[in-house]
C-alpha cells in the first residue's frame, strides 16, 4: 500500500473511529513512514493517529517530528500516556522531551515514568538542551578497573536490555573517574581472565557537559569517534555522546544557519509556529532592509536624477550591477561562515583572506563587467554617449563585486569575533550593503562620466 492510500485509509478511520484499524494498518510502518504520514493530517488528528501505537513505536514516531509539532502533539495527551512514551526513549531524547513540556507537566511525567528510566532522565535536565549535557545519554557500559575480560562480559548480557548501540567500554576506578576505554572487538578477542586495565586503551579525547554542542559535533568530526565520554570536573564519568546524536546536531546546526542567513531567527516552520511569532521575528530585518531601499530611493531621486533624466538608459543596469554584486557577495559569505564553522580559518587570517576573496571578486567582477558593458554598448549604439555609457557599467560592476566580496569576508570573521552568530552577516544585512553601494556608486560614477 503506498503512503497517499495509507494516509486516505487512516482519515477514513479516523471519521469512523476505528482505532484497532490505524493499529493494524500501521503495525508494519516504519516509525519515518509513520512520521511523513502525520504530516499530510490536520494537527488536531495526530494526537488520535499516536494513541493507536504502541509506546515503543509512539516514542520513535516522536523523535522523526519537528519540535514545534511535538509540542502542539504534547499538549493534547496526559501525563501518563507521555511517561510511557518517555519510559521508552534513550535518556537524552527523554529529558528533551520532558524539556518541552512545562515544568508543572514535568515534574508529574517524572513521578509517573519507571524508577530507573526516571532516575537516568533527571541529571540530564539540569543542563541546556543545545549543551554536551543536553545531548549525552547516562546509558553507558563502564567497569572496574578490577574487572577481568569475563565479568565484563557478564556484565553486558545483564544490561544488554538496557544500553543499546555501545562500541566501547569505559573503564573507571572506584570513583567512577574515567581511566580508559576497550573496544568490543578487543573485548572479545582477549582471554576471559585478563584484567580490563591490561587490555584497555587511553581515551583520545572527552568533553564536559557545558561545552556547546556545535563544538562536539567539530570534535567527532576531527578525531573521528563514535561514541564520545562527557566527564565533569573532577574527571568523573557521567555520560556519552553517540555518532546518532551528533548527526541531529548538524542537521538542526544548519537549519539555525539558514535560517539566520534568511533572517527570520532560529527556528520556524510554516504550520506549527505561531502566526504571531512568525511576524515578530521576521518584521525586524524586514523593516531594515525596507529603510535602507528607501534611503536608497531618497539619494537616487535627489542626488541623480538630473542624470538619469540625460541618460535614462543607465536605470536599466542597475538591477544587473545589484544583482551580481549580491550573488558574489553571498558566495564569498557562504565560503567564509562554512569555513568558520568547520573552523579552517579564524579571524587572524582576516587579511589573507580579505585579498583572496577580493582577487576572486575582481577577476569576476571583470568577467561580468566586460559583458555587461558589451552588452550596453551594443543596446545604446545610436546614442553619443555610448561609450561613457559602457565605461560606467564596466567600473560600477567591478566595484560592486569588489565591496561584497571585502563586506562578505569582513561581516562574519568579527561578528564570530564578538561572539555573534556570523550567519547574520548575510541576507538581508548583505542585501541592503549591495544595494546601497551598488546602485549609488554606479551612479556617483555614471554622472562623473557623463
């Protein structure tokens, strides 16, 4: 059955309320089948569609929906049913969810949820959900550095139930101080009454709990791990951070980025955020590129319009110097925040790469300015002032490239400086610089030529 005949069997028992039907129909379905089905009903009827599953599938379905839909979804079902959902997940995506939820709400799922699922959950809420601590897991083989090959492996098949997809073993001494790490292949391949400290590794590298998850994700990135032990400050072992986490971290990192390039904030989504919201955080940069346009206007009608009105010719241009300055420009600060954010460069190479950049934004910049000036010439052939006309094309363009690709460079590498967001550094803000420069200089330069 596909996915539309499935979704229009669903809405048919759901107008009949016929429960066992959808638990039937969907037995079968991937929990990310299930998740994309949700999406094509009204927000009303996914609270219906979850209560016909199973915890288990409910709480994978669960972690497959943006956060704004969990939370609408949250709303709609009691304390009990989310405690069941919640007994089921990893410990970090249960303290995300009971994060979403009020604290009042909380606190009454964490009375309602299984002692040790509780108890695994509640460390983790003490730390901010975008935080090495926020993302770690509590599920975690570890044994005494006492413990031989044997007892280790007993120990697995005890909490085999419990801990699931582990590749390493941490070994700690009696105050659960991490000493080192054995990995499962060398676990199995040593002899059973082998001591664990004879046969373990050093751990290459940990984290703390407070460190900002976008700087764990830089970490399994350079060191190439899988699984990643957070440890407080007194080197005691408190967690891990598994390869699956990591790779929502850089999905959810680079959703934030594109939104902030946009300049509509830090998380929106067409159905489930707030209208209200939408418009509170999309009106600023809006209403800034609209008063940087209008100074523009201003200058133009006051300052050139004697030249315009002797060549009307030149307003056909503009949009085309604007345009291909704002692409460079948009290139060169899409180059430099990636780079930021794999953290290639830093801001002591500003001056390199102002020059590199700007070898690029002039070679383009002449590239585009030979055609468009070409192209000017060929279109006002018959007027006396051609080639004043197609000179002025020609430098305005190389200018505009040259001064996006300098902002393009600049803009990021000192708000990164300052500690801001160097996705703010384009859009809009970009925008605005492009438009300004681009159409006021390729008149200042028009009306000295002609």
């Amino acid at each position: 059955m596909t996915t539309p005949e499935l979704a229009r069997r669903i809405s048919e028992d759901l107008i009949q309320g016929n429960m066992e039907s959808i638990r039937e129909a969907l037995s079968n379905i991937h929990p990310s089948e299930i998740a994309t089905i949700l999406q094509t009903f009204n927000p009303e009827d996914h609270p219906k569609i979850l209560e016909a599953l199973d915890n288990e599938t409910a709480s994978e379905v669960f972690l497959e929906l943006d956060p704004e839909q969990r939370e609408d979804i949250l709303e709609e079902l009691d304390a009990d049913r989310i405690a069941d959902i919640a007994d089921e997940m990893d410990s970090d995506d249960a303290a995300d969810l009971l994060g979403e939820l009020s604290e009042q709400t909380a606190k009454s799922v964490l009375d309602k949820m299984d002692i040790e699922a509780a108890k695994d959950v509640k460390p983790l809420l003490k730390y901010p959900e975008d935080t090495a601590g926020g993302i770690m897991q509590t599920e975690l083989v570890k044994v005494s550095q006492n413990s031989t090959v044997r007892d280790t492996i007993n120990w697995i098949r005890t909490i085999a139930d419990e801990v699931e997809d582990f590749q390493l073993v941490f070994v700690t001494d009696d105050q659960d101080k991490l000493l080192g790490q054995i990995s499962l292949s060398k676990l199995i391949l040593a002899t059973p009454n082998t001591t664990v400290t004879d046969i373990m590794e050093p751990v290459e590298v940990t984290t703390t709990p407070y460190i900002d998850q976008e700087e764990v994700a830089k970490i399994f990135q350079k060191y190439d791990v899988l699984s990643l032990p957070v440890v407080d400050s007194r080197d005691v072992l408190v967690g891990r951070i598994t390869a699956d986490d990591i790779l929502d971290v850089i999905s959810e990192e680079a959703s934030e980025d594109m939104l902030q390039m946009a300049g509509v904030g830090y998380s929106l989504h067409p159905l489930y955020t707030p209208t209200a919201t939408r418009i509170k955080l999309r009106t600023p940069w809006l209403l800034l590129t609209l008063i940087g346009e209008l100074f523009i206007a201003f200058i133009i009608v006051y300052a050139f319009q004697p030249t315009l009105e002797k060549v009307a010719i030149l307003a056909a241009f503009m949009p085309a110097i604007m345009a291909t300055g704002g692409n460079v420009g948009l290139q060169t600060t899409t180059i430099i925040i990636r780079s930021l954010g794999m953290r290639t460069i830093s801001v002591k190479q500003m001056f390199k790469l102002v020059i590199s950049e700007m070898k690029v934004g002039l070679a383009l910049g002449l590239i585009c300015g030979l055609i468009a000036a070409l192209i000017g010439a060929l279109i006002s052939y018959n007027q006396p002032e051609v080639a004043r006309l197609a000179l002025a094309v020609f430098i305005a363009m190389v200018s505009a490239t040259l001064a996006t690709s300098f902002i393009g460079v600049v803009a990021p590498l000192l708000l990164d400086k300052f500690d801001f967001d160097p996705a703010a550094a384009s859009g809009p803000f970009l925008t605005m610089f492009n438009d300004i420069f681009g159409s006021v200089f390729y008149l200042f330069i028009a009306m000295l030529i002609l």
